[in-house]
C-alpha cells in the first residue's frame, strides 16, 4: 500500500497538467477535507480548482515524494497562475485520500546566494532505518531553535560549512544563515517561529509544517531537512502568507 499511495499522489499531481481525470478519483468523495484556503472543501473543491486553469496551461515537476505511515508529502515545481514551488502532504486512510495541506511560495528568478535553486539537490530518501530517529531530531531543532529561539544551539543541529542551503535568500553553511539574519535585522525584518504543528519524514528526510510571522504577517513554515551522521545536511523550504479569516473558502484551517 506503500508505494501504491506513492504513486497515486504522483498520479494525481501529474494530472493537474495533463487533464486526464482518472486519478481524481483516489480522492474520496465524501471525506476530503482540504487544508488550502484558497480552495473549497471537498472533492468539488478539487474540481472548481482545476477548472479555472485555461486548458494546456499547467506544468507540474514532481521532485521528491516520500511516505510515512498513512502520509505522502511531496516537493514540487509548479506553474499554475505563476511559477510556484509547493509541498503537499496528503492523509490515506483504505487507499483513498481523505485530507491534504499544502505550502505553496513564488519561484524566485534567480538561484541563491549559493547557486541553489528551492527544488534542486537530492531526490532519493536513504537510511530509512533512522527514520523515527531523524524525525525526534528535526523536532528538537524546531522546538529548541526556530520556536525557543536558542540560537547558541545551531552548531549542535547543523553540519557547519557544509549546510547546504535552498531558501532563496540564504547561502550554504552557518556563515550564509548568520548572514542572512545580520541582514534581516538590519532591515527590521522579523520572523518567528510559533509552534510546531507535525513531522513527517522518510529515511534521511524530514519535513516540518509550523505557523508564526514573518514581516509581522502570519505565515506558515514548511522545511524540509535532509540528515547524515545526525546533522542537519540540507534545508528547502517554502513560506506562505496565512490569509485572514474572511479570506478562507473553507472552515479546515492551514494546519
């Protein structure tokens, strides 16, 4: 069931851009609880979604999907009304999915002061027999450092110099994120962690959903980490304002 559930979030995806209607019906038809605030609920929600993208004009690159228990979370490119990059976690229960969030941020023009693009790096989970032992790991970082704001613990966490870094603003390394803070500052910029909401992760990946503010707008944070020799190796992420209440076309909240 695996990797059947793998493959038809694969499905499902791809057919955002090719149209084809069969793998909509994995969605259950009755249960689907949409966590995207900017779409209906319900399967019909999906549907009314889909129908506002004018034909042939969607393009999905799935790069990455990895599962965890009744879980698929997948990191995607898309360009749909805009370029995008997303990740998408999607709730199985008796091989239909009953529930799905997503982070979705603008694709910046240019890679990062590293050269990194958000969605480029490495595809193929390994190690899976550390899975539960990263996912403890990537929660303490969170918990300790981006929520408690223990700051002095980074060098714990993270793998020094050879912390590869995808956020569009930040450069590898400690010294790349210490800049970027630096910078931040300067400008008046904040952002803070909240809380935690869930962990998910397969073998040597890890990803996180948490809401807090950035720019004094309420956002949600997914990370996604990638860890050797319990360190932090590898961060993408995606950072999406939280609309206000009156915005929402569902009642199922962001997280």
């Amino acid at each position: 069931m695996v990797n059947e559930n793998r493959q038809t979030v694969l499905d499902l995806l791809e057919s955002i851009e090719s149209g084809d209607p069969r793998p909509a019906t994995a969605i259950h038809p009755e249960r689907y609880i949409q966590h995207n605030l900017a779409v209906a609920d319900g399967l019909a929600g999906f549907g009314a979604l889909l129908a506002q993208l004018p034909k042939g004009s969607a393009r999905v690159d799935t790069r990455r999907v990895f599962v965890d228990g009744d879980y698929v979370f997948a990191h995607t490119a898309y360009d749909f009304f805009g370029p995008k990059i997303g990740f998408d976690v999607f709730r199985f229960d008796q091989g239909k999915i009953v529930e799905h969030w997503d982070n979705l941020q603008q694709t910046p023009a240019v890679p990062n002061p590293s050269g990194r693009t958000m969605i480029d790096g490495p595809t193929i989970a390994t190690d899976f027999g550390a899975t539960e032992a990263n996912k403890a790991l990537v929660r303490a970082f969170v918990e300790e450092v981006l929520v408690g704001g223990q700051m002095e613990k980074l060098e714990t966490y993270l793998d020094g110099e050879g912390y590869r870094q995808h956020n569009p603003q930040i450069g590898d390394g400690l010294t790349g994120l210490s800049a970027a803070l630096e910078a931040m500052a300067r400008a008046g910029v904040t952002m803070t962690y909240d809380r935690l909401h869930f962990v998910l992760g397969e073998g040597d990946f890890v990803l996180t959903a948490s809401e807090g503010s950035f720019g004094g707008k309420a956002v949600a944070f997914y990370d996604l980490f990638r860890i050797e020799g319990g360190r932090l190796v590898e961060h993408w992420d995606t950072i999406e304002p939280i609309p206000e209440r009156s915005q929402w076309k569902n009642e199922n909240g962001k997280f």
